[in-house]
C-alpha cells in the first residue's frame, strides 16, 4: 500500500514504512523529482506557477504564497496516498514542514480522504518501543487488509 | 559582493527565491543564511521574546540572533508571506529586535507568488546603496554649482543650488524622460542666472535616471531612497537622531525610518495607485479645481472626523472616483469631498505602509503631494503628531541628488 507519512519529510517514519513492508509516500520524494527536472529553473526547490495553480485546488487565492507553494508540493502525495500515518508534536528535527497552517490544514486534508490513518503522539524515551510498535501494528493491519 | 543575511521563512516554497538570488546578484548583494544550530532556536525565541506555532518563523528568528555574531554581514532582508498574520508578527518582532541591536540597514517585504520585479529590484538597489555609499550619504552639506535631476513618473524635478542654497528649479511634466529632463534643466539653470559651464557636476535619481543619466553625462546616478532621504533631511535641516520621511509622488510612495539623516529602513508602495498623486490629480479634475488648489479646498471642510464626515467608498483610483461623482451628485459640498480624497491616499498610506513600520518623530512630509494641505491635516490626525513640511518639499529627491553629487 502507499502510506503517507506526517511529517511528510520524516525518515524515520518514511523507514518503518519500507520495513512494514509499504511504500512510503514522502515529500523527499516529491521534491527530487522537482529538482532533478532539467526542464525547471527556479532554484532551489524548483516550485512552479504550476505547482501554486494545483494548490488552488485545495486553498483559497487569498492564502499567503509559502502556504499555496507546500500545499502544492503536498497534493500529490494526498491524491495518491492509500493510507497514512500522522504524528503529532513531533520535535522540527523529527521532520517538519515550517509553516504552522499548512501543516494544519494538510493534516485537515489526509483525514478528509477517509482513507485507513493511525493518528499517534510523538514519545521521546522509553515511551518511543510503544509509538513503534503502534505504526507497526498498523502496518501489519494494512498487509492483512492487502491480502484479504 | 556585499553580504546581505536572508532572513525568510520559506521563500522557496512561494517559487520566488531563483528571482531573489538573480536580482541580488545583478545588484551586488549575495543573500546569505546565517546559520545557528537547531538547539539555539528555543533560545533565540526567548530572546525575542516570541514562540510562533510555525517552526520556520521560529528558525527565522533564531537567523537573526545569529546574525549579529557575523560582522561580514552588511544589511539584512526580511521576508515573509503577504497575508501571513503570524509571518507579520515574527517579522516585525525581528527588525524592532535588530533595530535595537544593531545599525545595519534593515528591509522588511511581505511576497506574494508572483512579485513584480521592479519592487524587489529597487529595495535591494536602495539596500546596497544604504551599505555601500554611507559616506557619501553622509553629506549635511552642497558645495560649489551642482544640478539635481529628478525625473519622476509623473513629473521631473531640477534644481541648481550653489553652497548649499537653491538658486534655481524646473518642474515640468516627465513625457520623453530626456526632452523633460532637458527643459527643465534648462529653465532651473535661467532662473538661476548661470550658464551650464559653471556647472561642478550634475546628479540624477528617479524613474527615469538611466536614460537622463546617459544624455545628460551624470556624476552620480543613484537610486530614490537614499537620495529622497537625504533630501528630505537637508530641507528640514534634521541631520541629527531620528527622522521619519514620507514621500508620495504622482505615482508611488515611500516610508523611510531615518537615523542621523541617513535612510536605514523603509517601505515602498507603488502596489495601487490610489496612494498616489494621480488619484488626487484625477480627483481634482472631477472637482473641476486645478491639483494646486485641491488642499486649499480641502481645508475649507467643516465637518469634523466622526461627525458623519463623508469617505470615500473605495481607495481604488475607479471606484473612489466613481463614489466622488456620485457624492457631488447628491449634493455633498465640493470642499467635503476634496477631504475625502486627501484622506483617502493618507488612509491608504497608513494602512498600508505606516503600520508596518514604526513612526519615529520629528515626521517630514515630500514628495508633490506634500504641497496639498489636505493631506498633511489627515495625516497629523490620524498619526497625533506634527508634520514636517519643508520648503521646496517637491524637489527633496533634486536637492538630495545635488547635495550628494557635489561631495563625488
């Protein structure tokens, strides 16, 4: 199945996805497809009109252009996303995407897809074997689901 | 290349940072980031005071604390989203915490997805001449028989000033920059009695500068900001402490924080032209009363603000104008509606540059506009404090052009 993972840029959680045996659906992704593209020039993450003009699918016109830009970077990654995973009050260095609406309001969209989701609180210490072990349990639900 | 620190929260998720990156290098800035590490961040935004939900805001804090450790960085560029109310809060935070930190030239741009390029190219031009000329814009005084060419969007300004005193002006209409450029030097260089000869050097700013500055063989060609400013301080003789400038044309309009007569932050409009001297020279003609007249009449309004004072429906250049006809239809008086529109550009102004920015008293009004009464009165009520009108306030960008250029 491809998971989406919240924070899209997580590499832990884009690794547990691969190791339950998924595809992981992350912005890196996304983003090297921009960037190795010859055929954009607009350094260093290559957003285009393009990618602003499909977020308008989502947001208002009015939104700020940072806002529009993630927003458009991110929908694809929600139109082909067949479950996800978000994790919430994960510390910036876990993966983050900057900007306090966009990360809202992406969240807001995942859950609208009503697609399978396992919505778990970021644990630090000893506490982190129970947040794993709840991703893995919930990626082995969806191999089952898979097959069946 | 003058290192100029980038302190944004995402400018590459708007699709704009390639058009930053291309304009500062054609202007010889390289925007750099200055770098901390991550676990500095909560300590920056305990420093500032501030936590925003966004963590880049709270990394663009933490750029700017680190900022101050690198002497090699010469300015700085604030950036955020247009329309991002926590983005305008982080970014006001940081200039003020700069601003009390350091002397640097600071500018402040709120970006939308598609800027216009002019915008950034003329903040980043005056950013550069703020770091790299500040000698020369140093001068509190002309010398010698130097010409000041301002060739504006709307009309282009000259003066001739010999040792530090105006002694002759050109005011015309800009149509061909140059042809404009040539009467009115020609008709400053009359009144003042001399001969083009005796002249030491000749300076120009404004719109139009490359092209007059190449036909007329300038000594110096510099960028508006700068130059307004040091116009600004030399005609209300405030070489000392802090200054505000305003300065609305027939088409754009700036605010420029001042210290010791030097420009070190600002913010230009030029996004609507109902800010502008044209909306009021539009408005003048619907009122039948020549432009010159229009703050005279203004200031024959009675009715005071808040006692059912007419407005004007919109700021729009279109539908302003439209809801000033309809009003004089419907028998509003004329000088009511002359209020309306000079509270209008100083509304618009305020709203839409002002508050983005602090004022810091004493306030110089220049600028073509400054000259209409009605304007000055809206803007003393709506800022509470006195402002500065000086002589021959239209021509502060000429006389800033003249003063610096006799000092190259």
């Amino acid at each position: 199945m491809k998971v989406l993972v919240y924070p899209p840029n997580s590499m832990i959680l884009s690794d547990l996805v691969e190791r339950g045996g998924h595809e992981a659906v992350v912005l890196m992704k996304e983003i090297g497809e921009h960037v190795r593209d010859a055929e954009i020039d607009a350094p260093p993450i290559n957003i285009t009109e393009d990618d602003l003009k499909r977020a308008l699918r989502y947001v208002s016109v009015e939104e700020p252009a940072g806002l529009k830009g993630r927003i458009g970077l991110l929908a694809p990654l929600l139109e082909k996303a067949e479950a996800s995973i978000i994790l919430s009050d994960a510390p910036p260095t876990f993966g983050c995407m900057g900007c306090a609406v966009a990360d809202e309001f992406f969240k807001f969209l995942i859950r609208k897809r009503e697609i399978p989701t396992l919505e778990v609180k970021y644990e630090g210490g000893e506490k982190m074997d129970e947040m794993v072990s709840a991703i893995m349990k919930f990626l082995a639900r969806l191999s089952g689901e898979e097959k069946k | 290349m003058t290192k100029v620190a980038q302190i944004s929260c995402g400018t590459e998720y708007s699709g704009i940072q390639w058009m930053l990156d291309d304009i500062a290098g054609r202007v010889g800035i390289e925007l750099v980031y200055p770098e901390m590490e991550l676990s500095k961040v909560e300590l920056a935004c305990k420093e500032l005071g501030f936590v925003a939900e966004s963590p880049s805001l709270n990394m663009m804090m933490a750029r700017a604390v680190s900022m101050l450790d690198d002497p090699t960085i010469k300015g700085a560029l604030l950036l955020t989203c247009f329309r991002c109310a926590e983005g305008t809060i982080a970014k006001d935070m940081v200039r003020r915490f700069l601003h009390e930190r350091t002397d640097i030239p600071i500018i402040s741009y709120s970006n939308v997805e598609k800027p216009k390029e002019i915008e950034i190219f003329s903040r980043l031009e005056a950013l550069k001449t703020m770091i790299t000329r500040k000698a020369l814009l140093m001068r509190e005084k002309q010398e010698g028989i130097t010409i000041g060419v301002d060739s504006g969007s709307s009309t282009t300004k000259v003066v001739v000033m010999r040792d530090n005193e105006i002694i002759g002006e050109g005011w015309l209409p800009t149509t061909d920059p140059v042809k404009s450029a040539d009467d009115a030097i020609e008709a400053a260089l009359k009144e003042a009695g001399i001969s083009g000869k005796k002249v030491d050097a000749i300076g120009v700013t404004g719109h139009g500068r490359e092209l007059v500055s190449e036909h007329v063989k300038a000594d110096l060609n510099l960028e508006e900001v700068s130059v307004v400013s040091k116009g600004a301080a030399l005609l209300s003789k405030r070489h000392k402490g802090d200054a505000t400038v305003i300065d609305i044309g027939g088409m754009n309009n700036k605010l420029i924080l001042m210290r010791d007569g030097i420009a070190n932050t600002f913010n230009l409009g030029g996004i609507c032209g109902g800010s502008s001297g044209r909306f009021l020279e539009v408005a003048s003609h619907r009122l039948d009363v020549d432009i010159s007249k229009l703050g005279q009449l203004a200031m024959k309004s009675k009715v005071k603000k808040g006692e059912g004072e007419f407005e004007l429906q919109s700021y729009c250049m279109v539908f302003g104008i439209q809801s000033l006809v309809v009003a004089l239809a419907s028998g509003v008086k004329r000088e009511d509606v002359a209020a309306a529109a000079c509270r209008s550009v100083a509304e618009q102004v305020y709203e839409n540059q002002i508050q983005e920015m602090e004022i810091r008293p004493p306030v110089i009004f220049v600028g073509g506009v400054s000259l209409v009464e009605g304007v000055k009165r809206e803007f003393e009520d709506m800022l509470g404090v006195e402002i500065i009108v000086p002589p021959y306030s239209q021509h502060a960008g000429a006389v800033g052009i003249a003063t610096l250029v006799s000092g190259v």
